[in-house]
C-alpha cells in the first residue's frame, strides 16, 4: 500500500505456497514479478562489488567486518570459504535470521561493526607491526611470524605488508598494484617521475574483500533499490554502507581544505606543473642520473596505458622494467615537510577510508600526501618492479608470437591464391581446347573458382 514493504522472504514463502494451489491466482503473477525485480536487483549488485569467484557474499562485503581484530579466527574464516566449508554469514555478522528481518536491528548492527571494526583494526596492526619483518634474515616460524594466505612463511625478496592490517604475504600469492600497467588515477595526473604518484598501495585479500566501486555505481544501485517494492537486508547494509562513504568523504574534504593541507597541496600542484612543462630541469632536486634515461623512463609512464594489451607491446619493452629499476637507487625524498599535527588526522583518515569497500577520489588525495612526506619505499617499489617482469616478458613473448601467427597466415593464403590461380589457368585451357571435365572435376573447379574470389573480395 505505499507504507509497508515486505520482506523478500516473507514473499518467497507466498510464492512457494501459491504454486502449490491447483487453481491461477493473479496476486501470484504479481509476487512471482517482484521477486524476480528483487533478485534481479541483488545479482547486479554482487556484479558490482563481488570479485570473482568470491568466497564472500553480498551482505559480507556490505557489512563492516566486526571481527577485523582477530587476525586467526579472521584468516581461518577466509581458509574455510576458499575450501567451501564456511558458508553461513548471519554468525559471522552477529545477526539471527529474525534480525535481517528488521531494518532497525541491520542499521543498529552495522553502527556497532563500525566501531568495532575500527577498535579491531588498531589491536591488529598493533600486533602486526611487532612481528620481524620478512625482508630481514630470520625465517623460522614463530607465534609472531607472519603467515601468507598460502599457509607458508613470507620470506625474502617477494614479500609485501599490507597497508591496512600491516601483515606481510607473498607477492605471488596476492593481486599487487601494477607500476607500469595500471590506470592513470586522473586524467591531470603529472609524468609519473613523480614517486609519491606511483600506484603502490597494497591491500592484502582479507582488507580488501571486494571489487570496491566507485561512489557513482552505489548511486546508482540504490536509486534502482528504491523502485523496489520489496526490502532486502541487502539493501539496508548498502544504504548504510553508502551513508558511512559519505560521511567520510566529507571529513576527508574537510581536512584536505583545512589551513595546513592546502599550502602541501598547492606544492604538489607546482610540482606537477613543473613536471609536465619540462621533466628533466624540474627533476633535478628529485633525481640525479642521466638526462636520457629520465627521458626514456617518463615516455615509458606516461604511455603506459597503451601497453596494457598484448597486441600494442613496442619492440624494446624487455628494457623497461629494469631502466626504471636503475633509477631507484636515485630517488630522494621527502618531497614535503608534514608536521604530527597534520600527519597523524590524515592517517587515522585513511586507516578509515581503506576499510570502506568502496573507491573515493579523496583517498587518493591522502595517500600522496602520506607518500610525499615520507622517503620513498624502495624495497616495496623494487618488489613489485620484480614481481612485474616475468609478466611482461610473457606479454612480449605472446606478442611476438601472434606476430609470427599473423605472418604466417598471410604467408599461407598467398600461396594458396597462387595455387588457385594455376589451377584456374589451366581449366580455362581445357575449355577452350575441348576438352569437358568429368562432372565431379567440373563441380570442384567452382567451389575452387568461388573461393578464390571471395579470398580476394575479403580482408584477411
């Protein structure tokens, strides 16, 4: 009537009940369409968060994760979903059945996961940072020795923290930002020489449950959600999880207008004006190398969105990841000077913002602040220029060999037209000498004939 909206199990269940009834009832047809809207609604919205393959469910990812602070029960839960034997979400959510029946206890449910989700995180990096780095010597297993999602021991050359929870995991294990294949974050970003604008966030699997949409496509889901007849626990968890993005992005503008952040961010600008007027006088407070290898590295960035794709692979890319490699050992820093007062607000907003599933421009803005005011990570940088390589070496090597498939194809329709076309010469000797072909020659000949001219009608 306007004023209730069911649930959608309350309507499966009527649903279920009337296609048992002998008789066609038209208030059926009606629920059989709302139903359909409602799951119609609830697989876009697993499209547009869910990764693939997920072992995590809509209303998972939606919901603050309240448990964030015990890092065991947090990574056995995750081992038991991968292998398929955890699957309920209600327990892990804190919510009975009945709950999700009630929107009031959904929104009293996902205020409280908030804060203990935020408490949870400080305990977890807490213990996290106190745990012996993996780049160091020790590799033996101890109650404070980092494990990957792999179940083994990150050691060595390869290993990543994560930048949320301050765990350590394989670089091979996990998805790792790309340096030279990633998305440009914004269509004014400057030439990528500058350091604090190389996409090297790292967000380990268990911080980052979902695809992480931008704030636009959870506009739009919830605008289709309120043409919705029906209510969905779903639906409730996204409002909230769209109010708390929201909420957050006003803060965070807040801070990046307030008096000690402009004057950083109109540096960053000047910087980035001068960066793109003239790359190699404005580099040389940042770098100190050899002007053509500055040259060469920023054409290889700024260009790299054309090398995405197999077929687009210029002829020398071998190079690139080990010339940007030699340049490392010479990037300086800080580029800016953040005092505590300003640093410490801005990392406690950012700790927030990268618990939220979901994508804000204003996160970005932060993370380079923290990035310029901090040397440069090298060793994190050098990781994933290595954990880089052996996939453009396999692109480039699919290039070339789609370059040899393509060659050789042409190759083998010339000879064939030459064939063809001697056949053809000869035949129309036999005509006009007299000679008539036996039917079956005569009806090979055609097919021959036609091919021939639609191989040369047609691009190959």
């Amino acid at each position: 009537n306007g004023d209730h909206y069911p649930c959608l199990d309350d309507l499966e269940g009527l649903v279920a009940v009337g296609r048992d009834l002998p008789v066609s009832l038209e208030e059926l047809r009606q629920l059989e369409l709302q139903v359909l809207t409602a799951h119609s609604w609830r697989e876009k919205a697993s499209k547009t968060f869910l990764k693939k393959n997920s072992c995590y469910t809509l209303l998972e990812v939606l919901c603050p994760c309240a448990d964030a602070g015990s890092d065991s029960t947090k990574r056995s839960r995750w081992m038991e979903k991968e292998l398929g034997l955890y699957k309920s979400d209600t327990e892990l959510l804190g919510l009975s059945a009945q709950d999700l029946r009630d929107p009031g206890s959904v929104v009293r449910a996902f205020k409280e996961g908030e804060q203990k989700e935020k408490e949870g995180i400080l305990q977890l990096r807490r213990t996290n940072s106190a745990k012996p780095s993996p780049l160091a010597s020790s590799t033996t297993a101890t109650p404070a020795t980092s494990i990957c999602v792999c179940g083994q021991v990150p050691a060595g050359v390869g290993a990543l923290q994560c930048d949320l929870c301050q765990d350590w995991f394989h670089g091979q294990c996990v998805s790792v930002p790309h340096l030279l294949s990633s998305p440009r974050p914004s269509p004014t970003s400057s030439p990528l020489l500058a350091w604090w604008e190389w996409d090297t966030k790292f967000l380990c699997p268990l911080c980052m449950r979902s695809r992480r949409p931008r704030l636009e496509s959870i506009l739009a889901l919830l605008v289709a959600l309120q043409r919705l007849p029906v209510r969905l626990p779903e639906g409730e968890a996204l409002q909230c999880l769209t109010e708390r993005a929201i909420v957050w992005q006003g803060r965070a503008r807040q801070a990046l207008a307030s008096e000690g952040v402009t004057p950083l961010l109109r540096r960053l600008a000047e910087l980035r004006q001068q960066l793109q007027a003239t790359s190699a006088h404005a580099c040389n407070h940042l770098i100190e190398g050899n002007g053509n290898n500055i040259s060469k590295v920023q054409g290889l960035l700024e260009n790299r969105d054309s090398k995405s794709s197999p077929g687009k692979i210029a002829p020398g890319e071998g190079s690139d990841v080990e010339l940007l490699s030699s340049l490392l050992p010479q990037l300086t820093g800080p580029v800016l000077e953040l005092p505590e007062a300003t640093r410490a607000p801005l990392e406690e907003l950012m700790m927030e913002g990268d618990l939220l599933e979901v994508t804000l421009d204003e996160n970005h803005s932060i993370w380079q602040l923290l990035q310029a005011g901090q040397p440069p990570d090298l060793e994190r940088i050098r990781t994933l220029l290595e954990l880089e390589k052996p996939e453009h070496q396999g692109t480039r090597t699919r290039g070339h060999a789609l370059e040899r498939r393509q060659r050789r194809r042409k190759m083998d329709q010339g000879r064939k037209g030459e064939n063809l076309t001697e056949e053809e010469l000869e035949s129309k000797r036999a005509r006009s000498s007299g000679i008539k072909p036996e039917e079956g020659q005569e009806k090979e000949q055609f097919e021959e004939e036609v091919e021939h001219e639609n191989m040369f009608m047609t691009h190959p």
